[in-house]
C-alpha cells in the first residue's frame, strides 16, 4: 500500500490529476474514485493505455502492473495528498463560503488580484469533497495567492474542506436559505457556513465581514474572532461602497480613509454590489492599488450563467440559471421589478434541496412575483402545485415551456431565466 508521501514524489513528477477517462492528459496520475453507478478501479487499465503514468487504485484485483499504485482507499488518498501539496505552499489561501454568490465573488476576487499577484482560483464549481482537493492539487509552486470556494449542504463539510484549503483568509458571502434539507433549517446553514469562522479563529486566521449583513456579525461574534476586517456601506467601514445605478448595469463608488473612487461592474443585479464590495475589501487589503481594484473589476466579464447578461436576436436575457435558492430568487426577482425596461418577463424553475421547506417557500417565491405584478413562467414539479391558486403560466417540465415558447415566441423583452441546476434551464435560451 502507498502511503501520501510516496504518492506525492509520483506528484511532484506528474502533476496533472485525471479522475476521468475521456480527460486523460499524457503523463498525468489517474485517481480511481468510486461513485454511486461507477467504479473507476475497472478502467486504470485503460487510463494508463490512454497516457497515464500511474492509475491509483484501491482494489487489488486490478494491480496489473507496476503502474497501478494500490491504496486502501482512492478517495481518502487523493484529499490526503491535497492536504500535504497545500502545506507545501507557503502562500495566501483565502477560503469563501456561502449561501449565493460564491462562485461571483471568487471570480471578482480573482479578477482583482490577478492584477498584481499569480493568483489561483477554483475553476467552474470545483467546490466539494472531491472538487476542492482537485483544485489544490492542480495550484503549481509559482502561484502566489489563492481563491479556494467552498460548497457544503451539511455539517462538518466546511470544517473538513477547511482542515484541507488551510485558509489563511476567509470570506462567507452570506446565509440564506440554501440547502436546508441537509442543514436541518436555517439555523443549521449558519452553524454549517460558520465553521468557516471557527477554523480562521483557531489558525489566526483574517475574516472579512460583511457590516451590513446582521447574520454574519452574529456568527463572527459568537466565533469571538480577533482578526476582522469590515467592508460595507458606513465610513467606519475599512472599505465603503455606495450603489449608484443598476440598470442594468452596475455603476458605484468606493471609498477608504475619506479618499472616494467611481467604478463600474460588467455584472447586473443589485444583490452583486456586496460581492463586489467583498471583492475590493480584499483586494485593498493585500495593497492593490484603487487603478488596480478598479482595472481587475472593468476587465471581469461573466460567463458562467450567473447573473450574465446575454444579448439574444430577439431579447435582453439576465442568465441566472446555474442555481437557485429562495434567498437568490427573491433578490433577482426584487432586482427585475427595479429594472427600467418596459417590457420584462420572468421565466423561473423550481428550487431543490429544500426538504420540508420546499412547498412553503416555492409559494412564498410565486406570491412574490404576483405581488411585484411580474409576468412569469414558473417551471416544475413545485411551482406546478400552484396552477390553480395564482395568476401566472405553469409548467410541470422545461419540456412543456419549450412548446410554449415555439407558440408564444418572446421579442423586445427583458427576461429573467432562473432555477436551479437541475432544471437545466439552459434549454430554453435558443428560445430566447
């Protein structure tokens, strides 16, 4: 059996990792890891005839040859070797967590640094159990600060992401409701996100908080954390911001110490100014300058369906559809109505992982798109139990919509497109 510091010299001379076998890379060590339908042990073989160096196995049965490394558990191995590459790197690691804007905020941060350091950040969604190892392990010996994200949708997950991201620095963008089947309520996702806090206040670590946001003050205090640094919307603030226009675009300004600077986002939405804020916080506390943080900002243009603003043939698309949650919907809905468009539609899928919630808050989200007088499409299983009780277009599935959409085409519209992932929402943008 291969123990991590036997696998990390096979690292340092391979340092591409592949779970994968239709992404294998020549020369790369292929990790043989296990799911719910598939059992990645079956194709080292093939992994190794495809380019591998060496496939990393945990069943002897597939030990072919000396290129099979046998460990007694792949994914154990891999979050192991993770963890020693990281206290390799004697560098920043800024740990963020969050109910919604995480993946924004990452890239905002990254965006901005990336102005004045080598920075890395986690690429898409790599933020799990099996995501954030992937991602320290693919953070080479030059880079000089890193962004790692971290998703969880129970407890303990982000005090284990954390024992192997090492944070130096923190950011949780906010609590809301998110996951509340695998957190047992709201109360439960900010014990599981404040883990965050509880591991920067045991490495004296720095947490950047969110004034403004009374939640994250509670947690920080009952963390009884002694490195803080504070960005929000009063002076008193390290860094301040004042939104001053968000149609659709994002246009503010930001102050330190008295000192004021303009700036404008490539973003839409006004739930994003304090990701953006969070994003200049940190960027002035690792010394960039104001042209700095206000370049690393003009140059971030989304592309990842999260609050992305896409020119169609026909219509104006505020793509939204990566996730949603019930925090994350109400702001982009409450952001719609504020548009200045006459003509605005919203087009929005049903929630998950909401567990007992799940009824209460899909007609908490159809009686607000009611209340904000929002023509709407609501699509699924969840918002389709609400066909008889309010005003609006209901559809069981994207399927349904879609015909909808080929008879009733949208044009000269401003169209919000939200849902969570799984209602692949995508779909319909060639709709749009």
């Amino acid at each position: 059996m291969a123990n991590t510091e036997q696998l990390y010299k096979h690292y340092l001379n391979h340092p591409i990792i592949c779970t994968d076998t239709r992404t294998i890379t020549k020369g790369c060590l292929f990790f043989a890891l296990k799911g719910e339908n598939f059992d990645a042990n079956t194709f080292a073989l093939q992994a190794i005839e495809q380019g591998a160096a060496f496939a990393i196995i945990d069943n002897e049965e597939y030990a072919k040859n000396e290129q099979c490394i046998l460990v007694s558990d792949v994914l154990t191995s891999l979050q192991d070797l993770a963890r020693h590459h990281r206290k390799q790197l004697k560098i920043p690691v800024i740990g963020l967590t969050g109910s919604n804007g995480k993946t924004t905020t990452k890239e905002l941060i990254r965006a901005i640094l990336a102005e004045r350091f080598k920075t890395f950040a986690t690429k898409g969604n790599l933020n799990n159990h099996i995501g954030v190892p992937l991602s320290i392990l693919s953070m080479q010996s030059d880079v000089e600060i890193a962004v790692i994200e971290m998703g969880a949708n129970h407890q303990k997950e982000i005090e284990f992401l954390c024992e192997l991201a090492q944070p130096t620095h923190g950011l949780i963008t906010n609590v809301g409701m998110a996951h509340l089947d695998g957190f047992g309520g709201f109360e439960g996702v900010k014990k599981g996100k404040a883990e965050l806090f509880a591991y920067l206040k045991s490495h004296h670590g720095f947490a950047f908080i969110n004034r403004n946001n009374p939640y994250l003050l509670e947690m920080s205090q009952k963390a009884d954390l002694n490195k803080v640094v504070y960005y929000g919307t009063d002076k008193e603030n390290a860094v301040s911001g004042e939104l001053k226009y968000s149609d659709p675009l994002i246009e503010f300004g930001w102050s330190k110490k008295g000192i004021n600077h303009a700036a404008k986002a490539n973003l839409t939405g006004t739930y994003n100014f304090e990701n953006i804020l969070a994003a200049i916080c940190i960027g002035d506390f690792f010394g960039l300058t104001p042209a700095e943080i206000n370049n690393g900002l003009a140059n971030y243009f989304p592309t990842n369906n999260r609050s992305q603003l896409t020119k169609t043939d026909n219509n104006t698309v505020i793509c939204d559809f990566y996730n949603a949650n019930p925090s994350s919907m109400t702001a982009a809905l409450n952001n719609l109505k504020s548009l200045s468009a006459t003509y605005k539609i919203a087009i929005i899928g049903d929630m998950f992982e909401l567990g007992e919630e799940g009824p209460a808050q899909h007609e908490m989200v159809v009686k607000l798109a009611v209340e904000n007088e929002l023509s709407t499409l609501f699509i699924g299983k969840s918002f389709f139990e609400f066909k008889d009780k309010y005003a609006g277009q209901f559809f069981s599935t994207p399927i349904d919509a879609a015909k909808y959409l080929q008879e009733n085409p949208i044009k000269d519209k401003l169209v919000l497109l939200k849902g969570s992932r799984g209602m692949a929402l995508e779909q319909l943008l060639p709709l749009l």
